[in-house]
C-alpha cells in the first residue's frame, strides 16, 4: 500500500475535471504591466549598486574573492542586458501600434 | 539565475580550501617546542547547502533534492595526526631530549588537494560560462534584425 496510486488518481481528477484545475493563463494577482517594469528596473538598479559596492570593497582592502566581484559585475551586466531587451521589445511594439492605418 | 548563484558557492568554497591549504604550506617547516604547541594542518570540511533539519527531513520521505543552493564550507578541522619529531640537538626550539616538533603536514597530499581546488575552480567557472552562454541566447528568442 503506498500512497502513489492516489496521487495518479488525483492527478486524473484535475485532467478530467479542468474547472477545478488553476488555469496558467489566468494572472492570479492583477499587478498593472507599469509596476512589473518598475520593480524589474528596480531590481535591476540594485544589482548594479551592488556590483559598485563589491567593486569598491575589493579597491579598499582585497579580502573579498575575486570572483565575487566579477561575479556582481556579470551579473549586473546581464540584468542590464535583459532591460535591454525588454526595452527594444516594448518600443518595438509600440511603433507597429502607431504605424496602424486608422 | 540560479545556475550561476550554484556556481559562485563552490568558487567561494574552493577559493577558501586555496587559502587553507596556503596555510599549511606556509607553516610546514614552523617548528614547535612540544607536540602539543606544534601547529596543526587545517582542513575544510564542506556539506552541501542548506538547512539540516531540511536535509534530514527530505532523506526521512525518499523526496529528491529541494532547492538547489550549491555548497558551503561547513567547518574547518585541525588534523590531530601526530607532528614530526626531528632530532635536533642545535634547535633552539629542542626539547631535553633534543627532539623539534615538525608539524604534520605532507607535502604530497596538499599538493594534490591544490591541484584538485584548482580544477575544481575552473570547472565551475566553466559551468558559470556555459549559463551565461545559454541566458545570452535566450534573450536573443525573437529578436528582429
């Protein structure tokens, strides 16, 4: 006797009953698409803030790893990277909007 | 990126296991008095990350591994072996019966636990590489011109 079989039983329910089932596509919260880019850019600001104080630490005296810094830096770089991308997406988007024949 | 945080925890580990095994060298030919004062060879003792109680609570029901948090230098221990003796009557640090107190660090095996750090290092910035490689491609899905 294990408790697997049920598992695969339940796991059947939600298949066959899918109004029961959390939908993926449904946002649970509702956060408005501004305050998403705001935090992400937040976010984003902090990691460089903390690759500058990792940079200066190491300056100071050098107890802190190498490694440690080149990793803040690399991964400040590759948020910065990412915003990039978003950014080139959004105005993307919005140029295709505007170019709409009204 | 989770990949790279993973990574970053065995640099931290082996930059630290580097800097014991420094130690050891730099101290192998400190002699002592008594083999009581003699210095002793450090060595690190690293566990995989994360809570005990979480550990012990994940073997209990068979789960697999939970969060991956990479590893962590748990502790550092002395080795108790029992220091070289050398007779050295002309020491100053020679004891009555003309015996110096050389500590018990082999050459040979920190040698090679160096060369181990050294690759192991290299192998996860290897693997630190490889992650970065894979988000710079990913942000190039759907990317015009």
């Amino acid at each position: 006797m294990s408790i697997a079989p049920v598992a695969a039983i339940e796991a059947a329910a939600t298949i066959l009953n899918p109004a029961a089932a959390p939908s993926p596509t449904q946002p649970s919260t509702s956060v408005p698409f501004s305050q998403m880019v705001t935090n992400g850019i937040d976010g984003i600001s902090s990691k460089i803030l903390n690759a500058d104080a990792s940079v200066r630490a190491f300056t100071l005296d050098d107890s802190v790893p190498v490694h440690q810094v080149t990793f803040a830096l690399e991964q400040a770089r590759q948020s910065l990277e990412l915003m990039m991308q978003m950014r080139a997406r959004l105005v993307e988007a919005y140029q295709q909007l505007m170019n709409m024949q009204l | 990126m989770q990949a790279m945080e993973i990574s970053r925890t065995a640099l931290d580990v082996e930059w630290r296991s580097l800097e014991l095994i420094a130690q050891n060298l730099a101290n192998a030919n400190a002699p002592a008095a008594s083999s009581a004062e003699v210095y002793k060879p450090l060595q690190l003792v690293t566990a995989t990350k994360g809570s005990f109680a979480e550990h012990l609570r994940r073997g209990a029901s068979g789960m697999g591994p939970g969060d991956l948090l990479g590893v962590e230098a748990a502790a550092v221990r002395a080795n108790e072996t029992p220091p070289r003796l050398v007779h050295e009557p002309g020491n100053p640090n020679a004891d009555a019966a003309g015996y110096v107190a050389y500590p018990a660090v082999d050459h040979a095996e920190q040698m090679t636990l160096m060369i181990k750090s050294a690759r192991t290092y290299e192998a996860n910035i290897v693997a630190m590489y490889t992650a970065r490689e894979m988000y710079s491609k990913a942000l190039e899905i759907g990317r015009r011109s």
